[in-house]
C-alpha cells in the first residue's frame, strides 16, 4: 500500500494548476508551419502542461491565418472548453498522421466540453469558421512536422 503522500501530493498539484495558471494571454509560443490544403497556418504550439493550461485565455484577437496547436504526449480522448476565452474557436481534433478526426465550434467563455471523438494526440484551434469557410473538415488531412 502506497503512504498517503504519494496521493496526496498529485491532488495538491492539480488543484493549484488553475490558481498557477497566468492571467494574460501567452504570445511567445514556439511556432510550427501546418498546411491544410493550399493554405498556411502560423500555429503557436502549446505543449508544456502549463501552456496548454493556459491555450488561447485571455487573447482579444487572432490573425485568421494563425492558430494554437496543442500537443500532448500519447493519443488520448481529448476534451476541451472555453473558460477565460473571449474568441469563438473552432477545435480540430488530429491523428498522429494529420487526419482531422472530428471539429468543433466552441463558445466563448464557456465550460461546456468538445471532445475528440476518438483518442488524438492533436488539436488545433483557430478562429471560429475558419475550417469551413475553406472546406476543411473532418478526414481532411493537415501537413507539416509534427504529423511526421
């Protein structure tokens, strides 16, 4: 049996993660090129747990040809919600290889959940009805280094 510590201190950790999550957007990402057809995206990459805490919270305002690409460790079933976001998002939900899983227009500043509708290891935001608006949708394929 593990002593109590050991539990103790991951429930500690995830309680404080939205009390250490920072209060303005982040605009230093790191940031990958990603091709969705003819079209460029400029996608700040959201991968430290911290970043990905903190997403697109807090931005007033997003070039349409850029976006957020969060990238977690292994394909899991991935939810997402709005709190703190003032934007209209839509969500791409992406497989390793870059295939669109499933997308979803989310509300801002809202806590209802959009899930992937099977594990990814991918999700990309942008603003919302930007995929539609140039055909993109769910089995289109997305390129560029991370689905290599």
């Amino acid at each position: 049996m593990k002593p109590l510590v050991n539990y103790l201190i991951p429930l500690v950790l995830l309680l404080a993660g939205p009390v250490l999550a920072q209060d303005s957007p982040q605009l230093n990402l790191p940031r990958v090129q990603i091709t969705a057809g003819i079209y460029q995206i400029d996608a700040q990459v959201a991968q430290a747990p911290e970043q990905r805490t903190t997403g697109l919270m807090f931005r007033r305002e997003m070039p349409q040809q850029e976006g957020m690409l969060f990238v977690f460790e292994q394909p899991s079933g991935l939810c997402f919600w709005m709190k703190n976001t003032v934007l209209p998002l839509t969500a791409a939900f992406i497989a390793d290889d870059g295939t669109i899983v499933n997308l979803a227009d989310m509300k801002p500043q809202t806590t209802d959940t959009h899930c992937a509708m099977k594990p990814v290891r991918y999700v990309l935001e942008m603003n919302q009805g930007w995929f539609a608006k140039r055909g993109i949708k769910a089995g289109s394929k997305l390129g560029g280094v991370p689905f290599k």
